[in-house]
C-alpha cells in the first residue's frame, strides 16, 4: 500500500457518520436541539457522560462528535454539531401508549431519563419535537389526528413512495413541544421495513432542526433592514450634499463617508456568518423535504407546501438584507470616487497655480540676478582697473612710453569686456552643470 494520506480514514468515514437508525413501529421519539456555543457544547459532552456513567455505560470517545446508547427500553443518540447538540430519545411504544396517543394525552416520550438531568441539557432549547410513528392499523388515525392537531393548520401527506402518512400541524404545545404522527404502513406492497422507517424519522427530525437553524438569521436581518433603511436616507442627504459642496466642506462629508462605510462594514461582518449558515441550513431543509417524497392527501396541505408558505418569505427577507447591505457598500464607494475625484482635481488645480507662481517668483530672480550681473562687472572692472593703474604708474619709471590715465581709458572697454564675458562663461558652466539633461526632440 502506497503511503496514505492522515486524513484519509478521517474523511472516508464522514460518510457513514451518524447513520440513521433500523427502527420499528410503534415507535416515540423525543428529538431536542441545543442552541450552544463551545463551552456548552464541551458541557453537553460531560453532561452525556454523567448519564452514562449513572447507567454503567462508558463515555463517548474523546472528539467524538456521535455517539449511541442503548437502555433496555431506550435508546439515546447524541449529535455535535457547529452551533447545537442534538438529543434524540427513541423508545417503542405499548399498547397503553397507543390507545393515550389515539385519546390525545401521548405518554413522556424520555420515560427512564432522570427530569432534572433532562431540564439541564446545556445550551439553550431551539426546538423540541415529539414524534410517533405507529402502523396504520393500530390506532384510529383520523381519531388521532383530530386529538393531537390544530384541525385549522394540521398537514397530510404520503411519503416515502406512498407507503406512510405524515401528519403535523407545526404548533408549539404547552411543554414546549411540536407533534408529528407517521401512520406506517405494515403490509405489502406498502409495507415499510426498519432501514426506511429510520431513514425517514431521521430525515423528519433534520426538517425541524434545520427549519429552526435556518430562521436563526431572521432577526438579524430585521435588525439589518432598519438599519440599511437609515444608512441608505444618510447616503442620500450625503450624495446631495456632494453635489452642491464648496471646496472647503469636502473634507468633512469625505469624513461622514467614511464613517458610513465603516458602520457598514461592522454591521456586515455582524451579520454576513448568520445570513451564509441560513441559507445552507434553508438548502438541506430543501434537500430534506424533497428526499421524504410527499403527495399530498386530497383536502390537506403537505408539510412542503406549507413551509414554502411559510418559511420562504423569512428567508427572502435573510437574501433582501444581504443584497441591500452589497448594494449600499457599492453606492457608498461610488459616492467616495466621486468625492475624491473633486478633491483630487481641486488639488491639481491649487499645484497648478502654485507652479505658477513659483514660475513667476523664479522670473523676478533671474532679473534680480541680471540686474547683479550688471552690478558685478562694473564692480570688478572697477578694480581690475584700478590694479591696473598701478601697474601703468609703476611701468611709466621703466620707459612706458604711454600716461597711465591714457591706457587706462583705452583698457577700460577691454577690461569690461573681458570681465563680462568671463563671468558669462563661468554662469553657462554652472547651469550646464547643475539642470538636467532635457531631450530637445521631444514636444
């Protein structure tokens, strides 16, 4: 065998992780979700195993996150999930257990589990679903349908290839509880065997839990839908405001746009997780209630139909929020390019003029320097001349045949010449030292 991946006996065995169980009816289940954070869902793992423990049985493994107990007469399954525990208590049901079902007044469904250790399950109670599944022949179904549901909201549908009926009306009852029945169907050829009856009391149980995990990012979305509507009139005011701003109220409105932008962002960060988790939880609820396969029963809604009804709006309005808090960042980043783009030509307006007037400053200076240039060669012919006349005196003595004063003014053009055109040179030496190289070819 080559060398195998560490995490290839991780990932393969994913897909036989919590699998359904092979039930039989008559059947109750108590199916409760902890909404828990990772404290609590540490504790429920300790809380398990206190229940275990009492009942001599061992603890689930450490990073387990299933795990299965067997009672004589229970059986308990424990999920840990990202956000919630679930507890499931499957227990077969007795003849005394049918006919208080049929009469309305269904027996406790964790009968043997200790109520305070049930009533402590950490975490806090997001759904807690009781339900039956009992063959069609064992009890009145009609009569157990009408004791146990809202006639004005009660659903009805055949599932799984028309061999069992479904029935809820999705109310919370006084315990907190919501009700479903499976009228399962025990002869051929809609006989219903262990492994189907389990696969769909699980998918019935993921429904609810799901349902509820899905509606989590509802009152966020309430939340953000108030605040998008104040965020979009402060947009509004600040996109006017753009429009007819001086130059010297830009700085405070590119303020206020930023500080819009920035409460955008914290509210999407506050609120992008909850909206992304809905919309996977509302796609495997999807999945789910397409998997149990309903037709519904002729005068009665499906359990499909009315969770569209019901459920869709909520969900529409998780897609609403999120779609506004994208739109409204755009138009925010809009605006600011708006703004930035005045400021940004205001400021090359400003760096104009202001070459401008170094321009002009540098035109007074090459004046001012002309003007001293001028100064600079009379002042230095001055004294050239003037050494110069004492050279004259003292070659007068040794035979110069010429006054001093009469070379002197003859010397006088030459020297101021000489002196001119020395400081001229000495100027283009500096400047062709100094400017950089510019390519006269080009505009």
């Amino acid at each position: 065998m080559p060398t195998a991946h560490p995490l290839r006996a991780e990932l393969h065995h994913e897909l036989h992780a919590r699998p359904p169980e092979a039930l039989s009816a008559p059947l109750a289940v108590l199916h409760c979700v902890m909404w828990a954070d990772a404290a609590a869902r540490q504790q429920s793992r300790a809380h398990l195993a206190s229940l275990l423990a009492a009942a001599g049985l061992p603890a689930p493994p450490e990073g387990a996150n299933f795990h299965r107990a067997q009672w004589p007469e229970l059986t308990l399954r424990w999920e840990q999930h990202t956000e919630f525990v679930a507890w499931t208590f499957l227990r077969p049901m007795a003849a005394a257990d049918l006919q208080a079902l049929q009469a309305g007044a269904p027996r406790d469904d964790a009968d043997g589990v200790p109520a305070a250790w049930l009533a402590a399950l950490p975490g806090q109670c997001l759904t807690r679903l009781r339900l039956w599944a009992v063959p069609r022949e064992a009890v009145d179904g009609a009569a157990a349908v009408r004791a146990l549901f809202d006639a004005s909201s009660v659903t009805g549908s055949t599932v799984i290839s028309h061999s069992s009926d479904l029935h809820t009306d999705m109310r919370l009852q006084a315990d907190g509880s919501l009700r479903m029945l499976v009228l399962v169907g025990e002869h051929a050829p809609g006989r219903v065997t262990p492994r189907r009856l389990g696969r769909l009391v699980q998918r019935l149980l993921d429904i609810e839990t799901y349902r509820m995990a899905a509606l989590m990012g509802l009152p966020a979305a309430r939340q953000s839908v108030a605040w998008l509507a104040s965020g979009e009139d402060e947009l509004a005011r600040l996109a006017q405001a753009v429009q007819h701003a001086a130059p010297d109220d830009e700085a405070a409105l590119l303020d206020r746009l930023t500080r819009l932008a920035a409460q955008l962002e914290g509210h999407y960060a506050a609120t992008h997780t909850r909206f992304s988790a809905s919309a996977a939880y509302f796609s495997l609820l999807d999945q789910r209630l397409a998997e149990i396969a309903e037709t519904r029963i002729e005068g009665m809604q499906s359990l499909h139909d009315f969770m569209q009804r019901r459920l869709m709006p909520a969900m529409h309005t998780c897609r609403s929020a999120e779609r506004r808090q994208a739109a409204l960042s755009a138009r925010i980043e809009r605006v600011s390019g708006l703004l930035r783009t005045r400021v940004e030509v205001e400021q090359q307006q400003s760096s104009r003029e202001l070459l401008a007037g170094m321009n002009q400053r540098q035109e007074l200076q090459l004046k001012l320097q002309s003007t001293v240039e001028g100064l600079s060669v009379a002042a230095i012919s001055y004294y050239v001349l003037g050494l110069l006349g004492y050279l004259l005196k003292g070659a007068q003595r040794v035979g110069w045949p010429f006054s001093a004063e009469a070379s002197i003014a003859a010397a006088v053009p030459l020297v101021v010449l000489a002196v001119w055109w020395s400081l001229r040179r000495l100027h283009h030496r500096i400047v062709g030292h100094g400017a950089p190289t510019t390519d006269r070819s080009s505009p």
